[in-house]
C-alpha cells in the first residue's frame, strides 16, 4: 500500500496541511485567495500572500477536507 502524500506549508506558526488524494479540484481555494494558492505555480501555495484569519476562513470552506492547518 502507497504511502499518502502530505505537504506543510508554513507562515511562523501556523501551517497549512494540503493532502493532494483527498482534493476534489473544486477551485474553491483558487477563487477565494488567488494570490495564495497557483496551480501553476512550484510551490503552489504561498501562505505568506495572505493573514493567518483568511487562510483560516478559506481552508475552513474546502469541500474536500483535502486542505487543513495546524
């Protein structure tokens, strides 16, 4: 059985949880803080574009579960 994959992002203390399996592509994360989060991009979230309270209230609305923070 494949490990799953995990990826942190940090901004100081806060850090956001992306697990790739669990993503519905639903772009919700995309819309709501584009300056963040860049499919395009290497890495594609970019956590200090944004305060801790609107990673918190974007991550909060992921449909998928497939983003979280610690």
């Amino acid at each position: 059985m494949s490990e799953e994959i995990v990826k942190e992002y940090q901004k100081g203390d806060f850090t956001i949880v992306w697990k790739p399996k669990l993503c519905k592509h639903a772009g919700v994360c995309v819309r709501m803080l584009p300056d963040v989060y860049d499919p395009k991009a290497k890495p594609w979230i970019t956590p200090e574009h944004a305060s801790v309270e609107e990673l918190k209230n974007q991550i909060d609305a992921c449909p998928s579960g497939a983003l979280s923070y610690k």
